[in-house]
C-alpha cells in the first residue's frame, strides 16, 4: 500500500504523505487526494445506481458529536429513515469539533453539525439554532430557586466538567475567572450524558447547553454571563440527493 502511495505522488509530482516518528501523515495534497477519490467513488456509484435502475449504494455520511445526534439530530434522522430517503444507506460518524471539520474536508462525511464560535471559509455552513448554557442541578439544591443564574452565585460550588483542554471546559473557565469566581472540581469526564449522569447522583453541578434534555429530577436554570452556543449544519461541496434530503430535514428539525 505504501508503494502505491508513493508511485500516486509521484505520478501527480506531490507527495502525498510524510512521516512523523514511525506513524504516516497525510500532506495537504495526500488529503486533497483523499477527498476527490472519496467524491469520485460516490459519483461512480450514483451514476451505476442511475444507469440500473437500483437503489442508490452510496451511504449519506453524516458527522456529529455524541450531544448533537442524541438531543438535536434523532428527528430529522428517524425521518430520513423512515421516508427511505431515496434508499440511500445512512452512516453516523461520532466526531468532535475538529474531527468533524476533517471528516468535511476529506471527504469522509458529506454532512456535519456543531456549536461553533466561528463559522471556517472553505466550508458552506447554515446556522440551525442558538441556545443558552444551562446550570444544572437536583431540583432541591438552593439554586434551583432562582429564574437565572449570575456566576458570582457559583463561588465555591464542585462543579462537573468537561476534561481539560476541551473548548466548553476553557470557556467557562474563562468567564468565571474573569469574574473572579472560584470552583471546585468534582468530576471531570466527557459528554453530556456523563455530566448529567453525576449530577443526579448528587456529586456537583453542571454548566450544559440549552439543546440538552433534562432528566427527571434535574433542573436548568440560564447563565446569561456565558455566551450562548451556535449550531451550525456543514455541507460538502457536492451533495448527492440522498444527502440534501438529510440536509433539508435537519433545517427543518430546528425551525429553519
């Protein structure tokens, strides 16, 4: 595979991958390669399909993160399913922020929904929806009192969140420094599930977007000093039917 690799670069004149201690590295080309081979097999397959009469072979590739497909995106996919979309397969990526961007630009995924602060250049993005950031606590704790949440109102509270380095975790740590607030650690660990998860087993509080449902026995209160969270759907630069179908049933999903 790596001789094949390396006749394709230099067949094209670029090299297409280097190496990073015993582990191989895409170059920009590698990864522009990647993604036209990825868009030539699905246009080959379209067009077999289309030539035959058969149901489409080419799965729609939609990435999202873990909150994204469990509170925003299980309508517009039950939909998609149920309609038959065309008979085209459907694939989920589970994928960061990061991940899914790389997964748009490689053509892995045609499609993509996060929160993002900024919206990137070389992708075509739709705004979804924008939500508060929800404290989050039993419906016994003293906070739960109140219609909104002021941060100063968070000094010395265990909070459970985001591992570090993660781009919630940083932002509420920005703000509540800023503030001059001080929290404790109770629980540091990924997704909202897990957060939620511990919280109703009485360990800390939580700060979560307002997209998340809520068990029962938990409740949200808004934060206005964070800044709200903006969804956004990613589009490839070529969609097949299948995949402007999903596309069309997300925005609709969130009352575009």
């Amino acid at each position: 595979m790596h001789t094949r690799i390396r006749k394709l670069g230099e067949q094209l004149g670029v090299p297409l991958y280097r190496r990073d201690g015993r582990a191989l590295v895409l170059t920009d080309a590698g990864r522009e390669v990647v993604r036209f081979a990825r868009e030539l097999d699905g246009r080959t397959r379209e067009l077999h399909d289309s030539l035959h009469g058969t149901r489409p072979t080419a799965p729609v590739t939609l990435a999202a993160g873990e909150g994204s497909f469990l509170y925003l995106l299980g309508e517009p996919i039950r939909r998609f399913v149920r309609l038959g979309a065309r008979g085209a397969p459907l694939r989920l990526l589970t994928r960061d922020r990061e991940q899914m961007l790389e997964a748009l630009r490689s053509g892995e995924a045609q499609l993509g929904v996060a929160a993002l602060e900024f919206v990137p250049d070389d992708l075509a993005c739709t705004a979804l929806l924008e939500v508060p950031q929800l404290l989050v606590m039993p419906g016994d704790h003293p906070l739960a009192r109140k219609r909104k949440i002021r941060l100063e109102q968070l000094d010395g509270e265990r909070m459970i969140v985001a591992l570090r380095g993660r781009p919630h975790r940083e932002a509420f740590a920005r703000a509540t420094l800023a503030a001059n607030v001080r929290w404790q650690v109770a629980v540091e660990t990924h997704g909202w599930p897990a957060m939620l998860h511990f919280v109703r087993l009485g360990l800390g509080l939580a700060v979560v977007n307002g997209s998340v449902e809520l068990p029962r026995g938990l409740v949200g209160r808004p934060v206005p000093e964070l800044p709200t969270t903006r969804y956004f759907l990613l589009r490839a630069a070529r969609l097949s039917a299948a995949a402007e179908t999903l596309a069309n049933l997300i925005e609709d999903r969130t009352g575009r």
